[in-house]
C-alpha cells in the first residue's frame, strides 16, 4: 500500500495523526500533514484508511 498526500490542500486538521500515528504527524513550522510512512505495512491498512476517510480536505488517498 501506498500513501499519497496532497500538501498543498492539507489545512492540518490532524485526523490523520489521531488515526494513524504510525503514519502521519504534523510539521510544527508549516503546520502540515508529514508522512512517517510513504508505504507502511498491511497491517496498518485499517487505520490509514480511517485517516483517509476523515481527512475533510480529502488530502490523503492510497494506492497500491
């Protein structure tokens, strides 16, 4: 799995991080979304969807 994010959209909401913190975190200077992980493993597949999922600027998609 792969994990794409837009920055240039991401207005740091930090759903991501509370759903994933393996995965994503937020940079203090630019107050957005970091990637921890570009490809983390299958299984935090669940909780990078929920962070897709509730990201409300839909920044974050998954490919293969």
């Amino acid at each position: 799995m792969k994990v794409i994010v837009d920055t240039k959209i991401c207005e740091a909401h930090g759903d991501c991080v509370l759903a994933a913190p393996e995965v994503f975190d937020l940079d203090d200077d630019d107050n957005v979304v970091v990637l921890l992980q570009e490809e983390p493993g299958e299984g935090l597949r669940d909780q990078v969807v929920e962070a897709a999922r509730l990201c409300p600027v839909s920044a974050i998609r998954i490919g293969r």
